[in-house]
C-alpha cells in the first residue's frame, strides 16, 4: 500500500527582492507579471510504500524540506501531483506555535489539538509527554521562563506521541543534552520497528544510515540517486558530499 507519491512533483517560491507596495504588487498582478522564482524542485516522482523508511540526503537548499512541506501539506506543488495516506506527525520547526505567555501544560494541549489529537488523548497521554519531555514541575510554569532546549524536549514529546502514520523528521534531533538525544532515536527506531512510514532529513549520515532502508540524494531540486540507502551515500559520499555539508554554513 502507498504512503507517500510523488508524480513528476515541481516547486518554485517567489523571489521579492526587498519591500514592495500594494499598488506595486496590485500592477504586477494585471499585468501578469510573475517576477523572478526560485525553482526548489523539477520533476520529481518517487513511491514510499507504507512501513518504508527514506532518508533524504543532498546540499543545503537542494530541496529536502521542501518535500517534506509538500508531504506535510504545508505548500502545494507547482506542477504534479503529491498523494498523502494517513495520519502525519512532522518534526520540522519545533516550538514554532507554541505561546510564551501560556504554560507548558496549555501549549502542549493547544499543540496536541493542532496535531489531531482529541481532548480526551491527550488526556491519557499527557503524563507520558510530560515524562518523555523531562520538563517535571515546570510544565504548569509559563513557556517563556523555559530554555530554549526545555521548549525544543515539549515540542518533541508531543509531536512523539500522536502515534502517526507517516513520521517526518527534519534536522530536529540536535535538541537537549546527549541523554535526551538517544532517547528521540530510541522512539524513532520503535516506529520503524511497528511498522511506521518514517521520512528523514539530515546531514548525519550515519543516521540516516541506522535509521533508513533507501534513500534519495537531491542536488538542486532534482532527484540523482533513489535506491538502497548504502548505494546512495556511496555516490554522494564520492561526489564530495559530506565536505561540501562541513564547508556550508548551516
């Protein structure tokens, strides 16, 4: 069964080169006049069957996040056609709704809500998210007496708990202490043992590589290598990959 397809999928962004009036954005619009765009991807097509893990691999701004927006339903595709089955948790910009000004217990039902699930789940799971997060007493104490990593652990711990179909990650790992670390890939590899479709985006390739069964390498918006995630990051690997990631600013 299909999780994921992508079919001949492209992307642009339009390009604003500084501040613009209405009237000005009101002219363009008449005139049908579309400006310069950023293609962030072209014709890409790819199947992730349901249980699949796929890493994707590539240089900063080749495309990743991207298709994990797409796959997110966070943008819409340009051209193509993107088919999503199932229920999706995304961890992208963690922390991203949450309020400074209401407690951690308050955003992490506000986050719950927005991630599916109803008032009476997040009712039995919030001890466990509360646990998983580490944040103890603090979570009645208001969000912007937090440190940016007891924010990033909630943030986690909710989007965690949803029990999703398809699991989305994007560069997110890198929050809190060592500890905390093995304990998200802890969860992660339980996932993939139960069978969830996971997505993956990282510069760590040896996560990529315990994590992921195959893999894709995008360079500038364009599909180079979809196969046994070994292969591919041989490939990437002796295209200078991982030294062009060290020399790029992140």
């Amino acid at each position: 069964m299909i999780a994921v397809s992508f079919d001949n999928v492209s992307k642009s962004f339009a390009m604003h080169a500084g501040r613009m009036l209405i009237r000005e954005r009101l002219t363009r619009l008449v005139r049908g006049e579309r400006g310069e765009r950023f293609q962030a991807l072209t014709g890409v097509s790819f199947l992730l069957r349901h249980g699949e893990c796929l890493g994707i691999v590539g240089h900063n701004g080749a495309g990743k996040s991207t298709i994990l927006n797409l796959i997110t339903g966070l943008c819409l595709p340009t051209s193509g056609r993107v088919t999503v089955e199932g229920r999706v948790a995304a961890l992208l910009e963690l922390g991203s709704g949450f309020h400074p000004d209401l407690t951690g217990a308050e955003n992490l039902r506000l986050n719950a809500a927005l991630l599916g699930l109803t008032r009476e789940e997040t009712a039995a799971r919030f001890a466990s998210i509360v646990d998983f997060a580490g944040i103890g007493k603090f979570i009645h104490e208001p969000l912007r007496t937090y440190s940016a990593g007891m924010t990033m652990r909630l943030a986690f711990a909710v989007a965690i708990h949803v029990d999703p179909d398809i699991l989305v990650v994007d560069e997110v790992l890198g929050v809190g202490d060592y500890g905390f670390f093995e304990k998200c890939l802890q969860r992660i590899e339980a996932f993939r043992r139960a069978g969830k479709t996971i997505v993956c985006v990282s510069h760590g390739l040896e996560m990529i590589e315990s994590l992921c069964s195959r893999a894709i390498w995008l360079d500038h918006g364009r599909v180079l290598a979809d196969g046994a995630t070994s292969l591919v990051l041989d490939r990437y690997r002796a295209h200078g990959g991982e030294a062009l990631q060290a020399a790029m600013p992140t």
